[in-house]
C-alpha cells in the first residue's frame, strides 16, 4: 500500500495525501519517495490538473525521514558506499527539484503548475524539506506543532536540500539557528522567522485559493529568479564574508572538531552559496555524503535514534508480562531528589503521594514542583491552571497510611543501609501486596538493600539522575531476587514518564557511575602526577566530552567524592587502588574546596557562582616541570578508564545489552556523543587496535588498563561489539 495517495476536486486542484498507515506519525523511506516521484509526474502531465497540494492524512506532517533507511544507506552499492550514498540523495534532489519547478519552460520561467504545502502539525527534517521545494507553505494554527530541522542533533544535516533552500532563502545568519542548532518553532514563530509564509484556521481553502490565484511569478524562487542576491551577503560580500568567518568560529568553538555534521554543513553552505542553485544541490549531496559515510554519523543515528527508540519502546521489557502502568506512585524522601522525581511523576499525570519525616520537608519538596511551575510560567512555558493539577497530583505529609493504594514505591532517603531498611520495613507495613518498591540508590547494592524487604521479588532499584527533570536516563538495576514483574513495571514507569530506560544487574556502581567514576580518577590522577590541569579539561572536551574530569568532580561535590571513595576502600580492602587521585581530593576537601556549592574546588568562582578558571593553588602544589604528557595519551587515558568499565560491565553481566552501554553513556554521563557510545566507539578504532593500545597504557601507567578477556578474543577474531552482541 502506497504511502501518497492522490484525488482532485472539480476545479482541477489534486491532493497529494501523505498517510504511513502502520505508523502514528508519516516518516519517509525509500519507496514513499519512489510513491510520491510518481504522482508528481502525474500532477504535471495531467492537463487537466491546475495546482497540487501536499499534506497529510495525520495531526502532523511528517517526523522526517525514517533514519533506519539512512543507516543503511551504504549497504545499496557495498564495493562503493560513497557512491550509493551519493546517488540516492541526488535523486531525492531530483524529486524536490521537480515539485520547485512544476514543469514550467526554465528559460521563460512560465507555464508551472503551483505546489502547495499543508502542514496540519508538526513538520521535521525532511517534512520540512518537501514543503520548501513547494511555492508556498501554509501551516494550520496549531501551538503545539513544532517545525524545524533538527538533523543536526543525531549527527547529520539537512541533506534533501533544506541546507541550501533555507540559506537562500534567509541568508546564513538567519538560517543558522535552525541548521547548526536544530531550532524548532511553532507555526507563528516559523512564519514570523521567514521558514513558512502562513498560518491559517483554515489551512486546506486557504491553499485552494492561493493554487486558484497564482500567477507564473508567484511560482518563481527567489534563487531561480534574474539578479538572486543572497540575504546578508555571499561569501565574497564584504557583510557575507563576516557573516561566515563568525559562523566558522562559532562551529569551531561549540563542536571543537569532533561532530563532522556540524563542519560538513558549514562547507556545504559555504561552497554553495559561490555557485548557481544546482550545483549547490550537489555540492549539499558530497557533503551529505561524507556524513553518511563517517562512521560517527552513523553510530549517532544507531544510539541516538534506532537504538534509543528501541528501549523506550520496551526491546529489553520482559516477554509475558501483561501491561503494569502506574497509577499511583509513593515517594519516600522529599529532598532534591524526592522532589524531582514526583514532578516528573506528577507531569506525566500520576497521582503523587510525596512522603517525609516532618511535614515542613514534605511541604518544601512540594513546593520545589511549585516553583518549577512558577519558571514555567514565566517563560510562557505552562500556565497556571496547569500548575494547579500539577500540584493536585501531589500529597505532601507524613502519614504513611496514605501510601495504601500506590502501585510503586520509590525511596529516596539518605543513603544509608540502617535508613533505607527501616523505611522499608514501615512501608510494606501499609502497602499492598501487589506494589512494587524500588530504590533510588546510586551505589548500595540492591541486593542487600533487598534483605530489609519480606518480598525481594518485587525489590528493585530505579535509578534517577540529577537534577531529574533535566536527565534523560533512568538506571534499572535488577537485584539478585527480583522478579521479572518489578522490571516489567519500573520499564512502564519509566516509559511514562518519557525517558529512556536501561536494564542492568546488580553490582558496585551499577553501571553509569562505574564508569563515570575512573573517569575523574583518571583526571585527577593526572593532576597528582604533575599534569597541567588545563591540558586535562582540554583534552577531554577535544574528544567530545561535556566537562572535564575536574569540572565534573566540581559540580558533583568533593566531598562526595571522598564519601564514595571511603565508602569502597572500605568495601573492597585491598583491591582499592586510586590513593593518588584520593591524596589530591582529600587535601581539596581538608582545604574546605567542596566544589561549585562551596565556590571553591578545583575552579576558583566569582561572587555569583561563576567559574572563572583552575584555582592557581592547585598548580602551586603539584604542577611539575617536563611533566605533561603527550595529547594523545592524555585522551586515551580519559576514555579508556570509561570504555574499559564498560567492557568489564559487559562481560561480568551487569551490562545485558551493548544498545544499553551505548544509549546509557551518552544520556546518563554524555560520554562523547559523537562516537555513539563507548562500545560503538572501540567498534570505530577496532578491537585490535583497541586490545594493542591497552597493552600500551597498562606497560605506561598501570593495571587498571590491562585488556579484558572478552576484548582480547574479539580482536583475535576480528569482531566488533555490534557483530557479536547484536
């Protein structure tokens, strides 16, 4: 059955009706094109059609175009993939390129048949594309439509012309936004922005009327048009020429090299603005091309979209678990934490009951929701009456009768074993029982926390990251008693709520802090060795990390830091090995430098919190002479103390999916988003260069970098992580 399908009216205007009947939204494959090429020949041959519209079937428009197909791109011509990459996208240029001219003789520029687009919603990517190759675009007045190109966000760009269009026809300054960005805007905002050109109640007569009274001007693109001179200046321009050495510093500074869809756009951009219209077209295809064709788009695309979207779509869900949406959530703790987990219950419009010891507490995590609110409406983001359901979802006391009814529990108290049992001892005095209870611990085995329960089935461990309403990640952690109805539940919880869900065993650190730690250890083990600091937090944001280790170990808190380096000395004895990075982080603490809440850590700050650069202290006591290291080693010592755990993860079990690894990293730590992933980005240097680099770094700083087994048998067979665990 065909994606498009096509009718006309009486007075000659045909429909083109985009309808992807086995999907909620319209994304675009390789046979919707071939689908739509058709009927736009037919619109143009048949004689007794005068304008077309295109539009869709759904709410919205279109979610852009189906990425699986882009990710496979490469597989059409295998001995070429360039090529094939190539061709296909030129014939999508082509398909676009036939809807902009509509069959009207070039030279005269007469004789076209008007194309209109109709975008009843949302409109992204490539449903943004198509309705720009259209003479004009009317989008229905709706406020929560959102139109954009977001490309940009999964590792690629506007590929099917929208680089190209939208410059020309906004300029380089007034496309940026939307091309390196990803900016999303609503109808109102898009038209006042120049990237539609109108906003009606009545989108489909509107357009009729538009088709009924053109004229062979109105079908004439301003680039295709004599004397086109881009807005705000080609290259060449003395204005243009600014415009673009301020685009190329603002690339370079926010990307620093490692995202090449970023770099391969502004070169598309740039290129094309020097030539005629077509030939830009193939000039945004080679550089498309070149995206597709790097490894780290793709694995973007994988973990960012393929594999992201599998997990909140429940691909690791237990089988023959019926459907345990929530209800009813109990939360125990109303502290930064507690707090922020009842909003985001309460906003994906679950009841709250939002427990702590004294009333005042429960009234201040109560009233953080409220806040939250009060920001919201400022910035016209919700709007009072939204506030007030939001908030009468949530049941802030101290009495824990009121947990009767709730299907989950969530602790988050203190982390303390002795506090967390007695909560849950008092809590499965009141509740059903049916109800599940989770923990929000971040590094106490569940499985012990589990002991304190007389139902260890229904035990589990829900995982937040901080602040919660910012995150997208949420850590499952699987005790060694739980049953498959607590995962079951904690998945649908969690697919409520919208985020994205990973399932892990359990183990010290589970899995996202397991790796985040070594990496700060890592950082300030440089540190004790008399490593510049600045090379540090330089080296790991070269390679796409958001914040250095030092940052990082700032933002946290330093005393955290020393508690959980305590806490593992105790519990591992003599396998604990990080006192170099404890020495340098103790004497910070003994200094009173606790990080960023203390405006003082391994940054000095202003008086407003601001961070203002590494404290000269630091350097006065461990900077040494002839003491920096290579780039390189500075780089690889970063990311292999991350991908090394998570390799260790995988193989010890406590990881049970490589789209978990990958997917969790980025979303839970930001580990370098570019590479998709830490497993995706050893499949990118290979597992024999990867196994050899190990030997490298354990012969040159020490054990903790030895190769692990399963490592050392993929690189003897030559395997990837995807080739095997796929």
């Amino acid at each position: 059955m065909s994606d498009f399908i096509k009718t006309q009216d009486d007075d000659g205007v045909a429909i083109i009706t985009w309808n992807c009947v086995d999907r909620p939204m319209n994304v675009m494959s390789e046979q919707g094109f071939s689908d739509l090429n058709a009927l736009v020949d037919d619109c143009i041959a048949d004689d007794t059609i005068y304008g077309v519209i295109i539009t869709s079937a759904k709410k919205d428009f279109a979610a852009g175009m189906d990425l699986g197909v882009i990710a496979k791109t490469k597989e059409k011509n295998p001995e070429n993939p360039a090529q094939g990459c190539f061709e296909m996208v030129m014939q999508i240029h082509q398909i676009l390129r036939k809807i902009e001219l509509a069959g009207m003789d070039f030279k005269s520029k007469k004789g076209g048949k008007p194309f209109v687009a109709v975008l009843p919603g949302t409109a992204l990517g490539i449903g943004l594309e198509i309705p720009l190759a259209c003479h004009h675009i009317i989008a229905s007045n709706n406020s929560k439509a959102k139109i954009g190109l977001p490309e940009i966000k999964v590792g690629i760009f506007p590929g099917a012309g929208g680089t190209t269009r939208l410059v020309r026809k906004m300029g380089a300054m007034g496309a940026s936004p939307f091309l390196l960005e990803g900016k999303l805007s609503n109808p109102s905002a898009a038209k006042a922005a120049g990237l539609i050109d109108a906003v009606s109640d009545q989108p489909l007569a509107d357009a009729k009327s538009w088709i009924l009274a053109a004229t062979d001007a109105d079908l004439v693109k301003v680039w295709d048009a004599k004397g086109y001179k881009m807005p705000g200046g080609a290259p060449y321009h003395p204005a243009g020429f600014m415009t673009f050495v301020g685009a190329s510093a603002m690339v370079n500074g926010n990307t620093l090299g490692v995202y090449p869809a970023a770099k391969a756009l502004l070169s598309a951009v740039y290129e094309g603005a020097l030539v005629p219209f077509d030939t830009a077209l193939k000039i945004e295809a080679r550089h498309f091309t070149s995206v597709l064709v790097n490894p780290s788009s793709s694995n973007m695309i994988r973990s960012l979209f393929l594999n992201k979207g599998a997990l909140e779509k429940g691909a690791v869900r237990p089988d023959g678990i019926p459907d345990q949406s929530v209800q009813k959530v109990g939360i125990m703790g109303a502290g930064m934490m507690g707090a922020g987990i009842a909003l985001v219950t309460a906003q994906a419009g679950i009841d709250v009951v939002l427990i702590d010891q004294v009333q005042d507490s429960a009234d201040k995590g109560k009233a953080y929701v409220a806040s939250y609110c009060d920001k919201g409406i400022k910035r016209k983001k919700t709007t009072l009456e939204q506030k007030t359901a939001l908030l009468d979802r949530i049941n802030a006391t101290t009495n824990y009768a009121a947990l009767a009814d709730c299907d989950l529990i969530i602790e988050a108290v203190f982390e303390d074993p002795d506090v967390k049992a007695e909560v849950t001892k008092n809590v499965e005095a009141v509740i059903n029982s049916d109800c599940i209870f989770a923990t929000n611990t971040s590094t106490l085995p569940i499985s012990d926390l589990a002991k304190a329960s007389s139902r260890p089935e229904q035990f589990i461990g829900i995982h937040f990251f901080s602040p919660v309403e910012k995150m997208l990640l949420v850590e499952i952690i699987k005790g060694q008693s739980t049953g498959d109805r607590a995962v079951a539940k904690a998945l649908d919880y969690v697919r409520q709520i919208r985020k994205t869900p990973i399932v892990v065993n359990d183990a010290r650190f589970f899995y996202a802090n397991r790796c985040i730690i070594p990496y700060i250890n890592e950082g300030i083990r440089m540190v004790k060795e008399g490593v510049e600091p600045a090379l540090i937090e330089n080296a790991a944001k070269l390679m796409g990390m958001p914040l250095g280790p030092l940052q990082l170990n700032d933002e946290t808190s330093i005393d955290l830091g020393v508690k959980i380096a305590k806490a593992t000395k105790a519990a591992i004895g003599d396998a604990y090995d990080n006192e170099d990075a404890d020495e340098v982080m103790f004497w910070l603490f003994d200094q009173g430098r606790l990080g960023r809440k203390s405006a003082a850590g391994f940054y000095e700050y202003d008086d407003r919190g601001k961070r203002i650069g590494i404290w000269q202290g630091l350097r006065e006591q461990y900077i040494k002479e002839d003491a920096n290291l290579d780039l390189l080693d500075v780089q690889h010592r970063l990311m292999f103390a991350q991908v090394l755990e998570a390799v260790r993860a995988l193989e010890e079990g406590v990881l049970l999916d490589v789209r978990e690894g990958d997917v969790g990293a980025i979303l839970g730590w930001g580990f370098a988003p570019w590479s998709g992933g830490p497993l995706s980005w050893f499949d990118m240097l290979g597992s024999g260069y990867a196994t050899a680099r190990c030997d490298e770094l354990e012969a040159a700083y020490g054990v903790r970098f030895t190769a692990p087994n399963l490592l050392r048998e993929m690189a003897k067979e030559g395997e990837a992580f995807y080739d095997r665990f796929s």
